[in-house]
C-alpha cells in the first residue's frame, strides 16, 4: 500500500522522468498480474489437470485387472530386471515364468517379474493385466493424480509469473536502452560548446 501511496505522490514531483512513471506503473501492473492473474492461470490448468487425470484413473481400474499368477520356474534374470513403479533400487524382483488366468477365462503364460524373494513353483503373487490378460502397470491411483494436479497448476501458476516478470525485465530494458539514447543524443548537442558558456566565442 506504502508503494501505492508512493507513486501516487511521485506523479507531481518534478524530478521524476516519463520513463520512472512508466516503469513505477508497469512494476503495479506486473506485481497485481502476478497476484491474480498467475493463482487463476494456476487453478484453471490444476483443475482440468485434475479433471483429465481422475478421468484416466476410472478409465485404468476399469480395463487394469488384479489376479493372482502361480509360479511355473524361476528364470535367469540380470540386476537390471527391477520393477520400475515399485523397486527402490534395494529389492529387485525375481523373474518368473508364470501362469495367471484372464479376466475373459482363459489361461496365460509367460514371463514376469514376482515380488517373492525366493520364488518356488506353486508359488502364487498378484499382477496386474488388461482385459485381454495381457501384463499391464498398477492403475494409477486418485491421491496420486490429485498430487500430479495440483504440481500442473503450481507450475502453472510459476510459469504465469515467470513469463509476467520477464515481459516487465524486457520492457524496462528496453526503456533504458532508449534513455541511454536520448541522453547520447543530448550529450552529442551539447558537447561542443561544453566549457564554453559564457567565454565569448
């Protein structure tokens, strides 16, 4: 409010330039666009984010199926067989060729990473498949699209601001730059007759 009050005074002062004024002004603008316009920009993309990714999850549970895999044998994997949704890099799974029914009743085969330390046939773990009994990822779950939504309009919102402040940083460059000119220019008119005033020639 002081820096309101501020500029609002600083309008009659005789020592303040068009281009101060200028950039006091544009520094208000961008400051109110940064703490309106960004926060909206911000809730509106979270919110279709949000919108868009809870769609995506109703749509994974309904096609992604949990059913249980029995283990045929164990077979030769390398340390780089590790679960990317679920290894921490610490417990790598076994790799297992596995047989699972279908959500359709038919009987699968094949190769798939089991969270059994030591998997031994007749072992039984949970997988995720399609409709088709084809391995497919866990769905996504609604907490974690909510957080994905909510990190889109935090970004958003930081990319609103960001851009707002660079638009005001250029234009203020620009100012200068053109300040710097008209006082070159003033420099060159009276350079010549600088030191001379009042000397007679």
């Amino acid at each position: 409010m002081r820096a309101i009050s501020g500029l609002w005074r600083w309008r009659h002062n005789p020592l303040c330039r068009d281009t101060d004024l200028a950039e006091a002004w544009l520094a208000l603008v961008v400051l109110l666009l940064i703490l309106l316009a960004a926060p909206l920009i911000g809730s509106v993309v979270g919110g279709a984010a949000e919108d868009a990714l809870q769609r995506s999850v109703r749509e994974q549970h309904r096609s992604r199926h949990l059913v249980t895999a029995t283990v045929v044998r164990k077979l030769d994997g390398s340390p780089l067989d590790a679960d990317p949704e679920t290894s921490t890099g610490r417990d790598l799974r076994n790799r297992v060729l596995a047989v699972w029914t279908a959500p359709d009743g038919t009987e699968r085969r094949g190769a798939v990473t089991a969270s059994l330390k030591t998997p031994r046939q007749g072992d039984h773990f949970r997988i995720w498949t399609d409709r088709h009994g084809q391995m497919a990822a866990r769905p996504l779950d609604s907490a974690t699209a909510t957080t994905h939504a909510v990190l889109a309009g935090l970004g958003a919102a930081l990319a609103t601001a960001g851009l707002v402040e660079g638009g005001r940083r250029l234009i203020v460059w620009r100012m200068i730059r053109r300040r710097y000119a008209r006082w070159d220019q003033a420099w060159d008119k009276a350079g010549p007759d600088w030191g001379r005033t009042g000397a007679g020639s």
